[in-house]
C-alpha cells in the first residue's frame, strides 16, 4: 500500500489489488475533508469482481467483451471470462503491478502479461501524480506479442453522488443499446447531449450511456457538500461511459479509448473500434481529476 500527499490532497494506490487508487481525499480551503472518489463501503480492494470504489485502470480493453470474445474484424480470438456476459474490464484490474518508483506525491506501477491463453502479450504502465490542485493518471500499453492485436484503455473512477449533484459534459453522441448493454446503432447529438445543462444526475432508473466525441471535460458539482470535481482527459479517451444504478450514491464516468462492447459488438466496433497496435507500438492516454470549492447549499 502506498500513501500520496500533495498540498490539501492524499491519496492511497494498491499494486497488489490491480493497481487501484483506493482513496482519494481533499481538504478545501475551510478545512472539511472531502472525498473526491468514493471510498470503500466496507473491506479492502479485491481482484475477485471489479471494486465499486476507487479508481483503476482497464486494459487490454475496457468494460465488455461479451461472450469473452476479442474480434476487430481482422483477429478473433478468446479471453479468459470473469463475468456472467463473458469478460470485463481486462486483465490489469486483476493484476498485481510492480512498483518501479515512489515517492512523497508520485509513484509509476507496471504491469506486465507474459502468458495466458489468448495472444494478448503487454507491457502496461500507470504514473499516478498528486500535486497541490488534483491527480493526473497517465497510462500506457505496449503490445509485446509477435503479432499486431487490438488494444484498448481506460480508468474507471467512482465519484460521490448526493441528491443535489449534477454532472455537466458534452458529447457529439453516443451508442444505441439493446439488451444487457449490446450495441445497436448509434446517435449522434445536435446539443452536446443529455448533460450539457447540468441536470441533477441520480434517476430512478439506470443510467448507461457510451458516449462518443467527447471534448474531454466533465463536471460535478454537489451544492450541499461545497464540492466540485473536474475530470479531464487526453482525446485518446474521448469515448467515456458514464453509469449509475437506479438511485446509487455514486456515478461513474469512466474515459475510455473506445466503446462499450467494441472487443466483440459490431455495432460498437463501428462506432469506436479498439486500436490495432503492432508489435513494440504503445497507446496512452491520461486523465486528471481535480477538486474545487463552490458555495454550500442546503437542499
């Protein structure tokens, strides 16, 4: 377990449990401790579901490849399954990541898939950087096998969610689902999309969207707590999901390098396909979360 501390901010990451940031922290300018991700409901991380807290990174590939199935219209091949539907959110979630520096507001971890059944042979790396305004997450992936593959990445963090947040974003569209997140078609907004006016975000029902064009910020405010969260991203990840179960206290918006379902779903492969590396090429992409103070209001 490592420990991360910059100006108002700490942070704890667990190599052994895929690498995750397990807590991210924030003390404002009127000295209340905010938590900027979601905190563990209970237990410590664990490599046997995906953890509802947090943040970590997804790869090969992120969210599904139904029926365990990777297939970029040029290579098809399986993986190994770790849900019902077939496989979720790669293999890096799982993985222990070798610590290869640390220090007082800064650690780079890697991970390293040198067998398996499947072709997928990687070299992945994460520098997790705190500094006095927020947490930068730079990730990358080397494919080390002997033949081009498909790659895709993402980070999947959790974020608070009261009565009064609102989420504000823009999109250009996003995919059209059919049953149990399958991709269908997609649409394409001539607004920005559902959260450009910054509605309140927690629904009675589920709230699922992959969406596409992203310009790479999102924004979440909470009145009653005094808490605003931006999330930026590299255009490499202009392809978030952004998910919630009917009524949670937290929402995901999760920048990704291509859509849910495009290891397997024609529909999403169309829409945004993984990226074909040959062997020694790299895709990378960062993120940066950052906490600002808004005035508290009661609801």
């Amino acid at each position: 377990m490592l420990e991360l501390q910059a100006g108002g901010l700490d942070a704890t990451v667990v190599p052994d449990a895929g690498g995750i940031v397990s807590r991210l922290r924030w003390r404002g300018p009127d000295g209340r401790l905010h938590d900027i991700l979601r905190p563990s409901p209970g237990g410590a991380p664990t490599t046997a579901s995906p953890n509802f807290f947090g943040s970590w990174a997804m790869l090969p590939f992120a969210n599904r490849a139904f029926g365990s199935t990777v297939d970029d219209g040029t290579s098809r091949f399986l993986v190994p399954a770790n849900d019902p539907a077939g496989t979720i959110h790669g293999f890096g979630w799982q993985s222990t990541w070798e610590v290869l520096r640390y220090d007082r507001g800064h650690t780079v971890l890697e991970h390293r898939r040198i067998q398996g059944p499947d072709p997928y042979r990687y070299r992945a790396r994460q520098e997790i950087e705190l500094d006095e305004a927020g947490m930068t997450i730079r990730l990358s992936i080397t494919n080390e096998a002997q033949t081009a593959l498909p790659f895709g990445i993402g980070h999947h963090p959790w974020f608070p969610c009261a009565a009064d947040t609102r989420l504000a974003m823009r999109a250009t569209g996003a995919l059209v689902f059919g049953e149990a997140f399958r991709a269908i078609g997609q649409q394409a907004f001539s607004d920005g999309g559902p959260y450009v006016a910054a509605p309140a975000f927690r629904s009675d029902g589920v709230t699922a969207w992959s969406f596409l064009g992203w310009d790479g910020r999102a924004r979440i405010e909470t009145p009653s707590s005094g808490l605003a969260i931006t999330l930026s991203a590299s255009e490499t990840l202009n392809c978030p999901v952004v998910w919630a179960p009917a009524g949670a206290d937290f929402l995901c918006v999760e920048p990704q390098s291509h859509a849910i379902g495009a290891p397997s779903e024609p529909a999403a492969r169309t829409a945004a396909p993984l990226q074909r590396l040959a062997p020694g090429e790299t895709l990378e992409g960062w993120l940066r979360i950052a906490p600002g103070a808004i005035r508290p209001q009661s609801i």
